[in-house]
C-alpha cells in the first residue's frame, strides 16, 4: 500500500510540473500575441506620424510661397482680378469660415488651402509659376520632407532605415511605408528568441491643390 502511494504522489508531481510546462507554453504564446498587435499599432502609429510629419513640411513650402508671392510686384494682376484680395487673405477668409463651422483650425487651414489654390493657380500663371519654382526646382525639399519623417519614425522605435517615402499622384499625398521590429518574449528553453518587422504603411492628408502645381 505505501508504495502505491509513493507511486501516486510520483506521478502527481509530475503530472503538475507537466501541467506547469503547459500553463507556461501557453503564456509565452499568449503574451507573444499580444506582443505582435503591440507592434503592429505601433508601427502603424509610427508611419502615420510620419506622413502627417512630411505633409506638415508641404504645407509650410505652401505658406512660404504664398507669403513671398503676395509680397512681390508680381502679385499685382492677380489682385487686381480678385478684387484686392490677395491669396493669403482669401486662405484666410476661408479658413475662417470652416472654423465657424467647427473645424479646428489646423484642418480648417488645410481645407481652405485645397478650397483656394487651385482655381487661384489656374486663373494666375504667376502664381503658378512661384509654386513650380518651389516644388519643382528646390533640390532640399524632397530631402527636408525624407529627413522629416525618418525622425519620426526613430522617434516613436521604428526602422526609419526601411522607409519608403513617396507623394501619390493619384491621390495627392504624402504616403509611408516602413517597420517596426517584433522580439519575442521567450524562456530561451522552451520558446527561443525570435526577431521579425512588421511592415505598415502610412497616409497623409490629401493636397489636392498639388496637381495643379506638377502639371
């Protein structure tokens, strides 16, 4: 009888630690799991960021511009045509608008910018001509734009080393595709470490006003 029960509690211990085994492989692989979605937020997060950041540059090479173009003699007949008004002022009258309505003023601004300058850039060949010769012709910009977003991603531990940045011609946008690495957690026994990227891709806000400035 004592040796069955010496028998009994043998394999109840092992029946445990076993179960134990099996309790820990499944933590492992739950919190492994979790761990990707973790990563894939954050990479998505990530390149988001980095649109939205090389947008932002956009966006000021666009006020820039205006602001020197209102400020020329060359503005002259565009604000004879549009009653006075120069272009900044009617950004502004719009962008005043859209607040009233309840937009926050970023992306009112935004709005109004893609509201105004198309008509204005197809109406005013001056103005147009101010735009190519930013956009087109600053050997900086695209680079300004890269380093822009690449500090983004290195700010929020993505691989700025795998982005690709492009601006969409079809959707006028600043589009990034990069990622972000996923380590395992492991026991190094029973699941070893492992490394993957996980790759998402990221959009700005549309500038719809842009085709008309690469046409």
């Amino acid at each position: 009888m004592k040796k069955y029960i010496g028998n009994e509690k043998g394999n109840s211990i092992f029946f445990i630690l076993w179960l134990f085994g099996i309790v820990a492989i499944v933590f492992l692989l739950v919190a492994n799991i979790a761990k990707i979605y973790v990563v894939q937020a954050q990479a998505n997060s990530s390149v988001e960021q980095a649109a939205f950041a090389g947008t932002s540059v956009l966006i000021e090479e666009t006020t820039r511009t205006i602001e020197e173009f209102d400020g020329s003699g060359i503005s002259a007949a565009q604000k004879f045509l549009d009653g006075g008004k120069s272009i900044k002022e009617q950004i502004e009258e719009k962008q005043q608008e859209l607040e009233d309505s309840g937009r926050t003023s970023d992306l009112a601004y935004l709005h109004a910018l893609n509201d105004v300058l198309p008509g204005e850039l197809e109406e005013h060949p001056l103005l147009k001509e101010a735009f190519s010769e930013h956009f087109s012709r600053d050997p900086s910009l695209n680079s300004r734009i890269r380093n822009t977003a690449q500090s983004i991603l290195t700010d929020n531990n993505a691989n700025p080393e795998d982005m690709d940045i492009t601006l969409s011609t079809e959707e006028w946008r600043i589009e990034v595709k990069s990622t972000a690495t996923f380590e395992s957690i492991a026991d190094k026994k029973l699941i070893e470490v492992f490394q993957e990227k996980v790759p998402q891709k990221g959009y700005g806000p549309k500038l719809k006003y842009l085709e008309k400035v690469y046409e």
